[in-house]
C-alpha cells in the first residue's frame, strides 16, 4: 500500500472523510458505493462495481459476440474495461476516457457516423465506433464498446444493436 501522509479522525457518528484528492485520482463521485475490508488491522476501502460480479458473464459475451462481429468489443465499468476480444486482452484494466464517461453519463447510445475521433480506453489508440451504457436499477453501472480496428472504422446497424442487446443482457445480470 502506498502511504498518503493524510490523517483524518472519526467523527461521533463513526465517519471519516476521504479528501478530495483522492476521491478525484480515485474516481470516486459522491454516491459511489465502497467495500470495506480487514487485513491484519488495517480497514481498507476499495471502490465498488457491480459489474465485477459479472465477469464471467461479460467475458463469455465478448468471446461469443466478437468472433462474428468486425469490430473490437470490450465491456467495462464506469473506470476501466474489465472484458475485452480474445486479440485485444491488453485492453483489459484501461480506465476509461473522461469522453467514454460523459458519453455513459448522458445514458444514450452512441455511434461514430460522422467519424469524430474519440478514444474510449486511456493510451489506446482504436477510436471509438459504438458504446452503448450498461443501466442496471437505474444507474449506470457500465458500457460495452466497440472499437474501430484495421478493416472498419464505422459500426453497421448490425454491430449498433448487438452492443444494444449486449448491455440490456449484462444489465438484467447485474441487477
């Protein structure tokens, strides 16, 4: 563990502040749900996603959805990718772009049909084709990508409505 240098007291009603330059290098929001873990004395706060109790769900889909789809497929949470296309594992614990984010943030689907140059995974130089938010009970828990790779650059209707059903099927699993 990396040491900080920030000490903070509990309060009377058992709380403590998380400063704010580390819930901003963190990506924590106000709301965002923690989990709390004990290891020999030590309480430590990890962010929490639901999406990382479908993993197995989201990296079976990526397998079978991508070997008929042409474009690069990879699932992720609201900070990183967590399943990617067999060819493309190095995607996997990228954080998402501050674009990828405002695009899930404003909850629609987006499609690259005027070619605007956006990058959904940090140092991943693939722009993005389709991304379409992951909303489970109300809140967005994720997306599913499609990135652009060396044969297309633009997503058909068909590739649209897979990334669609892909995040309708990983919301209903994480509901």
């Amino acid at each position: 563990m990396k040491a900080t240098g920030i000490v903070r007291r509990i309060d009377d009603l058992g709380r403590v502040v998380i400063p704010k330059e580390i819930r901003r290098t963190m990506r924590i929001r106000e709301g965002d749900p923690l989990e709390i873990f004990t290891n020999s004395g030590e309480v430590v706060f990890k962010k929490y996603s639901p999406m990382g109790e479908i993993i197995g769900f989201a990296t079976d889909l990526v397998a079978a959805m991508s070997s008929d789809c042409g474009l690069i497929m990879a699932i992720c949470d609201r900070d990183h990718c967590i399943a990617a296309s067999a060819a493309k594992k190095e995607l996997l614990e990228k954080s998402v772009t501050p674009e990828l984010e405002k695009i899930c943030e404003e909850r629609r689907l987006y499609s690259n049909q005027n070619g605007a140059d956006i990058f959904a995974f940090d140092g991943v130089a693939k722009k993005l084709c389709v991304a379409a938010p992951i909303v489970a009970a109300g809140d967005i828990v994720g997306c599913v990508v499609l990135l652009e790779n060396e044969n297309t650059t633009v997503a058909s209707e068909t590739e649209i409505k897979l990334a669609k059903v892909a995040a309708q099927f990983l919301a209903s699993r994480s509901e």
